[in-house]
C-alpha cells in the first residue's frame, strides 16, 4: 500500500494540439466517457497528420456518439474554426 498522492496532472498549454483536439469534443455526448476521449484522441491524430478527411477519422473513432455523425462533424468542425483551426 502506498502513502504517496497520485501524480498531479499538469494541464496542456492553451494553444496545444491535445487541447484543441479535446476542446473540440466536449460537447458531443457520448454513451460513455471513453467514447469522447477516443473522439479526442482521433482528432488529435488528424489534426497530427490530416492524411484523410474528417470524416473517416470521425468514422474510425468508433466512438458510440448519441448524436448523428454529421451532427458531431458540424460540432467539431465549428469548434476548430472558433480555435482558429481551418478543417
């Protein structure tokens, strides 16, 4: 047994690909959690390497979203622009 506290978390600078990949998805509800960090991290891939559309890297995500696929598209694409990120 430990007696040591976890690990603080040190948050991600403002202008971070993470943060604006996570920042993206956090109004898309999802069935669970994990399914919006998968999204998060999907869209961190792409804005890393943007070998394919959104679109497919949305739809590999394999996230179980509670809202359409284009709705979550228009989500996300919306909150890029917003962070000065062109889709």
């Amino acid at each position: 047994m430990t007696t040591k506290p976890p690990a603080t978390v040190k948050p991600a600078p403002e202008n971070a690909l993470e943060r604006i990949a996570y920042e993206s998805v956090k109004e898309i509800p999802t069935l669970e959690p994990n399914d919006r960090d998968r999204l998060g991290y999907t869209v961190w891939r792409w804005l890393s390497m943007r070998k394919d559309p959104l679109e497919a890297a949305l739809r590999s995500a394999g996230a179980r979203m509670l809202v359409s696929e284009d709705e979550a598209l228009r989500i996300i694409r919306a909150s890029l622009e917003r962070q000065g990120i062109v889709p």
